[in-house]
C-alpha cells in the first residue's frame, strides 16, 4: 500500500483528502505545517507529497524545494484554491523540483486520486 502525505494548513481539506484517498485504497499520513512536514517525509518515507501551495509558515514551493533535498525521488502534486494553478510561478516548478503536476481546488475524487496515480507513475498532467 502506497503512503500518501497530505500537507494543508486547513484541517477540513486534510479529511476530506485522506477519506477520499483512503477510499482509493492508499495510506495517508497528513501535516498541518512545512515543519511537520519534513518530520513526516523522514518518518513515513511517502510515495506522494500532496501539498498545499499557500501556508502560513512556508509556501509549498519552498517546500517542495526542501523536501527534494531530502529525497529525490518524491512525486509532489501542488494544491491551491486561491491562484490558479496554471500560472507561471507554478507551472515552471512542474518537472523540477519533484513537483510533477498541480490541482485546483476543489477538485474531485477522481481527479485526486488520478493525480496521485499519475504522480506515482512519474507523469502527472492534471
């Protein structure tokens, strides 16, 4: 079972992402903060990173860019409800960094958990 480490400030949004992937047959870790984050990546070794773009204390791609530190091979899929996802800022961070595609919320089950699908596969497009 693959493990799946969502990361959002709101703790709405980290339920409904954990039921909806839990359905999908993955295991979910989540973290409320960048900081956490990293501990979780250390401690759970996820297949996934689904992340938040905008949190208080670090934006997800200067999360995306720590966590790649770490370890190289983890897929990261960018979420926001607040820019749209296929700005420049995000869109130039696909393929570097990790980060392998992005979601706008709200999204779907299926979208979800085809993003995550993809991400594990290495080509995600959503």
């Amino acid at each position: 079972m693959q493990t799946i480490l969502v990361v959002d400030d709101e703790s709405e949004i980290r339920e409904v992402v954990t039921l909806m992937l839990n359905k999908a047959g993955y295991k979910v870790v989540c973290a409320a903060s960048a900081g956490e984050a990293v501990r979780m990546v250390a401690a759970h070794d996820p297949a996934v990173v689904l992340m938040d773009v905008f949190m208080p204390d670090k934006n997800g791609l200067e999360l995306a860019m720590e966590l790649h530190q770490h370890k190289k091979s983890l897929a990261i899929v960018l979420m926001s409800g607040r820019v749209p996802v296929e700005t420049d800022s995000i869109r130039n961070f696909s393929g570097h960094f990790g980060v392998v595609c992005s979601l706008a919320k709200p999204f779907t089950p299926q979208e979800l958990v085809a993003a995550v699908a993809r991400a594990i596969g290495g080509a995600c497009q959503a």
